[in-house]
C-alpha cells in the first residue's frame, strides 16, 4: 500500500510541474494586460506540434527543439498580440475575452485543416524509459520535463527580478498607469509579455511532446486546467502558479487513487472552490 | 436601460411578425432546426445577459442548469409519468436552488475567480452525473416517444410547435430581462456590476441581489434545458453538460452585446446560423474549415465591434433622427 | 454608415440561410444518407468510416468480378441499375447534430435510408429521428447493446454489440484454459466513462459473473484524461490476472505507456476499440505488441477468405492504406441496404424494412467471420454476428481466436515490458 503511495506522489509531482509551466506563461499575460489567454491551451498545441514537425521531418529531438519551440511561439505570441489583441486592448473586457476565443478556436481548426485531425506521437525519443529508484517508477521523460519546469520557472523568476524588461514588466503588472508615467512604453512590454508567456507555454509543449499524444484539440483539456491553476494561485502571481499547479498535480493523482478515478478532475475543482471560499483572492494573489 | 421608445417597440413587432410567419413560408425543416437552435440559445444568452451582462457575474456554467433541467424533467418523466410541463418548472427550481447554493459561497468573488468557479462548478455537476447511476450515468435517458401533443410536450410529424413554443420561451425570457433591467433589481444589479464596495455602502443587499439574479438566471436556462430534452429525445453529460455549450452561450451574449436587453438575441442570430450552414456546407469534408471561418469571423467581429453587434442597431436607430 | 453596415449584416444572414436550403438538382439516383463524425474531436474515426462506406458504394455501383452482393453488376438491376449516391453529414460527434442531419437528410436531400454513425449517443439520436420519419436506418458500426433493445421497426443493426464482444472475450480466455491449462481466476475492469466504455463494464460484469470470474477492480475514467497513473496505481493495487479495457484512441495510447512506465503487465490485457485504431500502432509501435484486442475484421482472414484480401487491394488502390477494421465495418451496410432495396425493387420505406426482415446474405459473401446476415425479427440484430480475437504480434493485428480460424497462435501469458525488442 505505501509503496505505491509514494509512486503517486511522486507522480502527481510530475505532471503538477507540467501544469505549472503552463500555468506561468497564463498567469504572466494576465498579470500584465488582464486578458485571460483563451488560446493558451492551443498555443502548448502549437508547441507540440513544433516539435513533432521538426522530430519528423529533420530528425531533431525534442530537447534539442527547444530553442526553436521557444522562438518560434515567443514569435507567434508577439504577432498575435501586434495584429488582433491590441486592437481591443481599449476596448471593453468582454471584447478582450471573445478575441482569445475567436483565436483559439482559428488556431485549432487551422491545426486541423493542415495536419488533419489525427493523433501523433513522437515515438523514439531520446529520453524514453524509466528509472526505478527502489520501489518508484521514474518516467524518464516526465522527470526531465519537470526538471525543465523547474529551470524554466526560476529562468522567469530571475528574469522578472533582475532585468531591467523583466522589472518593467512587473512595473506594469503592478500599476499600469504609473509605469506609464515613468516612461515604460507599455505596448511594448504588453507585447514582450504576451510573445513570452506563448515562448513558455512553448517550452512546455516541447516538454510535453516527449511522452503525450499530439493532436489538433489537446489544448482543450489542458487549458482548462491551467485556468484553474491560475486561478488557485492567485491570477498575476508567478509564485502562486508555480505552487498550486503541483498542488493541481498532487490532488489530481492522489484523489484519483484513493477516491475514484471518475472524479480526480472534479476534486481538483472542488479544491479550488474550497481555495476561494476562504481566499478569494487565490493562494497568492493580490 | 431606458424605457423602450415607440420607433423599438413597433420594429420588435414586426420582427416578431416576421419570425412568427418565417415557419409557414417555409418547408425546409433544416431552416426551421436552424431558428429553433436559435431561439434556444437567444434564450439561454439573455438568462446569462441577467448574470453576466447586468450584475457582472461573467459565468462559463450555464450548461450546468440547462442539463439540470434537462434531467429533471427527463427523469420525472420517465420514472413517474410527470407531464414534461410540471417537469419543466420543478427543473427550473431545482436549477435555482443549485444555482442558489453555489451561488451564495461564491458572493464574494470577483471578475476571473468567479468565472473559474462557475467552470468548475459546471465540471463537477456533470462529472457527478457522468457517474451517478440513478439518472442513467453516463448512458444517458432516453425519453419514450409518446404519443404527440402538447400535453406531453412531444411533437413528431411536424417541428412547428417546437419551434412557436421555444419562440414563447425567448419572449418569456425577454420580457422578464427587461422587467428586471426596468426596475430597482436591475438598478440595484448594475450597481453592483460597477464596484461590489461602493454598492455595499449604498445600502445594497450585494448577497441578496446577486442570489436573485443567479436563481433567474438558472431557472430560465433550465426551461431550455426541458425543451431540448423534449426535442432531441436523448440525453446524456456528454450533451447537455458539456463545458462548450457554456462557452457559447458567453460567446453569444458577448458578440450581441452584453448588458442589453436584445444583445444575446442579435448574437446567437449571427452565430447560429453560422456555426450550423458553415458545418452542413464544409463539415462533411472533415477538412475543419468550418469552424477556421467561425473563429475568424468571431476574432472580426470582437477587434471591429467591441460593444457588441447590438450597438450597431442601437446607434442605427439614434443616428437616422 | 451605421445602416450600411446593418443591412450588410442582415442581407449577408439572409443569403446565408437561403444558399443552405436551397436544394441542389439531383440527377435520379438512389440517395443514401451517412452521418459521421468527419470534424471534431474524432474525427480521423469518422473519417475513416468514410472510406469504407464510399468503396462499398463503388462496388455496388461499379461491374467488379468479387463475390459481394451486387458487384458483378452495375447498380441495382431490378431498378434498371440505378446508382447509389451517398450523402455524407457532418455529425461531430453531437447527438443533436445526429438528430438535425438525419432530418435534414431525409427531408431535404430526399435520402431513403441512413447508415452510420459510429458514436453509439449519435446513432442513438439518428435513429430515434429515421423512427419518427419512418425511414430504415441500417447501423455497422456503434457497438453499444441498448440499440437494439428499444423495440424499433426502422432500425437495423449489422455488427456486434459490446454484449457480444465482451462474452467473446470470457469465451476465450474458457477456450484458453481447455486449450492450454492455463488459468485465470481474477479480472480487472478499466473503462472510459462514456456510453460505450460504461456498457461495457456493465456486459464485461454479467458476464464475469456468468463464467464464474472475480472481478477485483473496476476502473472508469475521463476518456482525455492527461495523466492516468493514479487509474493504473489502482490496478497495479488489484493484482488482476487479466485486464478488460474499454477505451478510444487517445486514452489506449496513453494507458499503453502508462502501463510500461509503471511496468503494469497482467497475464492478458484484452481491449475493446482504441487499440485497433489505424493510429494506434504507428504511435506506439513495438509497445503494443502481445496486446489482445476485440475485433470484426483483420487482414490475414484473407487466409481462409481471399476475398478479404482483394477487398483490401481495392482499398489501398484507393486510399493508399490497408483497411482498417472501423472502415470494414462501415463497409457493411451499403450492402446490406442495396441488397435489400434491390430485391424490394422499391425506394418506398416499409418496401425496404420487408425486404431487411428477409435479408439473408451468406457468409462467404462478406469480409467478416460471419456465417451471414439474418436480423432477428424482433430486434433486428444480425443473428450471425461475432467478433473474434486479435492480437499485435509483430506490430500487426493478427486473428487469433477462435482458435479454429486463427492465423496465428496465441501468445499467452503477456511476455512484460522489460527485455523485449
């Protein structure tokens, strides 16, 4: 009984630190402009994509692919945001949240109508396999990709501490106005802010594509998730994202074997529920 | 809002004329589907509008309400011989009290938090009756097909009674939209809609005044969750409480024009008919350009009109003086 | 400007609505609806239906020298060879949208028959809708049992039922103990919970209990589930001889590599659906070996039928892929339609409902394992329809029960995930 106690948590360790690299990038956009990316789910399927296409058709591994999945959506997210969300920046919040909206549903039935609808996997990577320590099953793909969560996340941590864009940004985050006033060219940091959160949630996608089938809607269920971790920790705070997606991670795997499987996502809901009740603000939100 | 002026009302008659004879012109039962799906989600895009649009209450759970409906009639129906009727309004109350319940724990949240919540409220509600085993689980109901009539709201040789019957319900809808955006509730809604603080210190029951405009909101979606049952004759979680539906009916309120009366009527017009002419025309391909043209046209219609394609009509009104 | 944009709007409505009803000139064939899933989350399923339907159509209408019903003439030739056409519908996989294109098929592209819709909810809808219409629908391809236990006079279903196959799998695994004296006492049931997954666990339960098995675990889970290892930890928990799994594609690949992570490996792990996906293999590949599924078609019957293999000549003639077993199953019912309408030598709805009661087409005309098509006068199920059992041996589906029609033998128990190739 206890052994594979421990196998679960270990494993909702795993995937709560895939969720929090997803989480990041979300919580990033929305911290800065108070647009909740809708598209945030198809963007880590662009990510998947990416890396599936370079595997395929130039035998690039997915770790090796990172750097391109990063450029690539840091890329795609700076478009997006020059050419359809600034345009509703002034407009009213509902207008904010139907763009993303529209945008994701383009961006997953164009996936569709380029790669069709069917499932991929990237079969051979390099990291495959598994590591047993004692009486733990490792999955190799899963640790490194935690690992690369870890990394990623203290990368954005550092980045938004130390540098000078990284603490506009949070200037931004924190009061718009007067960053405005001390001459922080917000469009310009909105538009960073929004190609980064895309680049992370593009790592993250790389990460994924090592051990999870890709196709044109997987966005879907992982979005969704990502909204609730947000949310848990508190919208805008990278920390509370960071945490509550392992939290996610841990209630979804835990009350999945001790519970009922049905209901492990229902759990994690009603945890939220219960987080909010008695916080409303989230974990660590402001 | 203000009171409607003669030039509205008398254009509202005659759309409602025109609707009203569109059924008898037509044999096409594709067209006729199109319009029902249409008042059906007008219907449920204007209970949202009383939450979302008026009180600021953005939710993404409204499929919730409209399977709670949907089962309870369905079940009564189908355990205890109760006329779909009586089914309608006891779902409708079930809906409330729900909608009460998780309602009043969530009074305090705001903006994005409550959005969240009311996505996974809606989650939890159907995963609860994917697995529960009394209601079908994940199987579904199959409603008997009964004798047609209007007594047990069941109609199979022609969709016109569907169709004038969903047609009462969006008036029924409308109307209790705009009684409440007339009087103190509505005033006291958007108060609350613009800062929960200050409305507080106004005096205002905040608690109060948000259960009142969830419980309407629920009951409404409900009677459209009764209707479908009663129309598709099959239910399961994965078809009337499934997270897309939600997102539709915001989509729709939103495009139209949140916060007006007739905003979720003009957007579920616009986005029906779409959504189901681009999926006959280019679905069948399997190639997904039916949906590329619908979340394109949505992005356009968001970044060129903001407030809502209702303002458009609004402003037409005003600017011909 | 404000008014410009109005009417642009309102007339653009207009003209959308009216362009889609608007009925096309047919020239005078023998229209037969399909409803599929051909967008949306399965729609690569749906899509490969397609295939199969549209070649069985071909044949139908085309002079082939195969012994199908049909296909050594051209057309119908008691309604002077008059040509199917088939009419595909986009479902989604929503049952309303089943519902509205049955009707919308029916009534305004004149369809005279149904088939499809491979998502048991769907077909449940559609055929609810060809009831009210009084038009037959013929089913090849949704398993779920209660399709036909509603007492309809239109609907006809041609496959096997999830009943079926899940007593097949508790046949073989009696046939295996005489067979080879190997026993099993302990099974594990793990499903998607949607219709399909949860009709079976509810068949795979009865009929555990009928063969006198003990059920130790019963697992249902979201069928896109990101991350199934608590579902896995509680089998692992169970210790189960064998394993049941009901599931579509996307959870079959994931259960596949959860299972080798956490180095799950039964004695049996016996599948219904996802794992004979045309998609499945190319993801997993030598992971699915040794892996048992349920089927109504796989290639190598051509051993004992060679029609099956000129069948599938045909096919990859056509689509560049061999077929798959969903595109053989909807390969069934144009048949069973035009054989029916033909011998009706009418296009009139209860003319066609007699000639399907009277349907007997034999076994050695068909690419199944089937002694024929009969439908039982009161359900309408095929009395004859079975499914058999395939396992991946190689990265290829290979039939390995019933033991007397296997192409290859058996491998059992489950060889475990380490030191395999």
């Amino acid at each position: 009984m206890t052994e594979q106690l421990l196998q679960q948590v270990v494993n909702g360790l795993l995937i709560g630190f895939m969720y929090a690299l997803i989480a990041i990038g979300l919580t990033l956009i929305w911290g800065v402009m108070n647009i909740v990316n809708f598209a945030h789910g198809d963007f880590l399927m662009v990510g998947m994509f990416a890396s599936f296409w370079l595997y395929t058709l130039y035998g690039l591994d997915p770790i090796f692919s990172i750097p391109v999945c990063t450029a690539l959506l840091f890329v795609m997210g700076v478009l997006i945001y020059r050419f359809v969300v600034s345009k509703v920046m002034s407009g009213p919040m509902l207008a904010q949240l139907v763009v993303t909206f529209g945008v994701s549903i383009f961006i997953s039935n164009l996936a569709v109508y380029l790669w069709t609808p069917d499932f991929r996997l990237i079969s051979q990577p390099l990291l495959s396999g598994t590591w047993v320590i004692g009486e733990v099953q490792l999955s190799i793909p899963k640790t490194v990709a935690s690992m690369g969560s870890v990394i990623t996340s203290l990368f954005v941590f550092l980045f938004l501490k130390k540098t000078k864009t990284g603490k506009a940004i949070l200037a931004t985050e924190m009061d718009r106005e007067a960053a405005l006033l001390m001459g922080i060219n917000t469009e310009r940091i909105n538009s960073f802010s929004f190609g980064m959160g895309a680049a992370l949630v593009g790592i993250a996608g790389a990460f994924l594509s090592t051990y999870y089938y890709i196709y044109p809607q997987v966005g879907g269920v992982f979005g969704t998730i990502a909204f609730c971790v947000v949310a848990l920790g508190g919208f805008g705070s990278i920390e509370g994202a960071f945490i509550a997606g392992i939290l996610v991670g841990l209630v979804q795997t835990l009350g999945g074997f001790f519970f009922d499987p049905a209901y492990k996502y229902a759990i994690v809901f009603m945890i939220y529920l219960i987080t909010v009740w008695i916080r409303p603000q989230g974990l660590l939100g402001w | 809002m203000q009171k409607l002026t003669l030039k509205q009302i008398c254009s509202g008659l005659i759309a409602l004329i025109a609707v009203g004879i569109f059924p008898l012109l037509t044999t096409n039962t594709f067209a006729q589907h199109v319009m029902i799906l249409f008042f059906m989600f007008g219907m449920m895009g204007v209970a949202w509008n009383i939450m979302g649009g008026y009180a600021g209450m953005f939710s993404f759970g409204q499929v919730a309400f409209f399977g709670i409906g949907a089962y309870t009639s369905s079940y009564l129906l189908i355990t205890y011989q109760v006329t779909p009727w009586v089914g309608l309004i006891v779902g409708g109350l079930v809906a409330a009290l729900v909608g009460a319940a998780i309602g009043y724990p969530c009074s305090n949240l705001r903006g994005h938090y409550f959005a969240i919540a009311s996505i996974a409220f809606g989650e939890i509600v159907r995963t609860h009756f994917n697995n529960w085993k009394l209601i079908g689980a994940a199987e579904g109901l199959s409603l008997p097909m009964l004798n047609e009539g209007f007594k047990n709201f069941m109609f199979h040789s022609s969709k016109l009674p569907y169709y004038y019957i969903m047609l009462a319900f969006l008036i029924i809808s409308l109307l209790v939209c705009y009684l409440i955006s007339t009087s103190k509730v509505g005033y006291y809604l958007r108060a609350i809609k613009e800062s929960h603080d200050v409305a507080k210190v106004l005096g205002i029951n905040v608690v109060r005044y948000r259960l009142i405009a969830i419980m309407t909101s629920a009951f409404l979606t409900a009677m459209a969750g009764t209707f479908y049952a009663q129309y598709v004759l099959y239910i399961d979680p994965e078809s009337v409480m499934l997270l897309p539906i939600s997102i539709q009916i915001v989509l729709i309120s939103m495009l139209g024009g949140a916060g007006s009366v007739m905003g979720p009527v003009v957007g579920a017009a616009i986005l029906l008919p779409i959504s189901e002419v681009t999926r006959v025309w280019l679905g069948h391909k399997g190639t997904g350009v039916d949906m590329l043209i619908y979340g394109f046209l949505i992005t356009l219609i968001s970044v060129y009109q903001p407030k809502g394609v209702w303002g458009l009509f609004a402003n037409m009104g005003k600017r011909a003086k | 400007m404000q008014t410009k944009k109005v009417f642009a709007i309102c007339f653009s409505l207009l003209l959308l609505l009216v362009l889609a009803t608007a009925s096309l000139a047919q020239p005078k064939v023998i229209k037969i609806g399909a409803v599929y899933p051909l967008t949306g989350n399965i729609a690569s399923t749906g899509l490969d239906c397609k295939r199969g339907a549209e070649l069985a159509v071909d044949i139908i209408n085309g002079k082939y020298d195969l012994n199908l019903p049909l296909a050594k003439v051209e057309g119908l030739p008691n309604l002077g060879g008059a040509k199917i056409e088939l009419i595909f519908a986009d479902t989604k996989g929503d049952p309303k949208n089943g519902m509205s294109e049955t009707e919308r098929l029916i009534s305004q592209e004149k369809v005279v028959a149904i088939i499809g819709a491979y998502q048991s909810a769907v077909t449940k809808t559609a055929s609810q809708e060809t009831e009210r219409l009084k038009v037959p629908y013929v089913c090849s391809d949704s398993s779920s049992p209660t399709l036909t236990e509603r007492g309809f006079q239109y609907f006809f279903r041609v496959s096997p039922h999830d009943g079926i196959f899940a007593r097949d799998q508790f046949q073989f695994l009696k046939d295996l103990e005489k067979k080879t004296g190997q026993k099993v006492s302990t099974i594990a049931l793990l499903y998607e919970n949607t219709e399909f997954g949860s009709n079976v666990g509810k068949s795979a339960t009865q009929y555990a209990k009928e063969f006198g098995y003990k059920v130790v675990a019963d697992v249902s889970y979201p069928a896109n589930a990101t991350d199934v290892t608590s579902e896995v930890g509680t089998l692992i928990k169970a210790k189960p001889d064998v394993l049941m799994h009901a599931s579509y594609i996307t959870d079959a690949i994931l259960f596949t590599k959860t299972f080798k992570e956490m180095n799950f490996a039964p004695k049996g792990i016996m599948t219904f659906a996802g794992y004979i996906e045309p998609a499945y293999l190319p993801a997993v590949k030598s992971d699915g070996n040794y892996i048992i599924i349920r089927s109504t078609f796989a290639l190598d019957l051509a051993k004992g039928k060679p029609l099956v293999a000129r069948v599938n000549d045909l096919f990859k003639k056509k689509y560049g892929l061999d077929m798959s077993e969903n595109a053989a199953r909807s390969f069934a019912a144009p048949f069973v339609l035009a054989d029916a309408i033909n011998r009706a030598k009418s296009i009139k709805s209860d003319d066609i409902v007699k000639a399907l009661l009277q349907t007997n087409i034999p076994g050695d005309q068909m690419i199944y394992p089937w002694k024929g098509i009969q439908f039982d006068p009161k359900t309408h199920q095929n009395i004859y329809a079975r499914g058999t059992l395939v396992q991946v041996l190689d990265e290829k589906y290979a039939t390995v029960w019933p033991f007397d029609a296997a192409a290859k033998e058996v491998v059992w128990p489950f060889p475990g995930w380490k030191g395999r190739k």
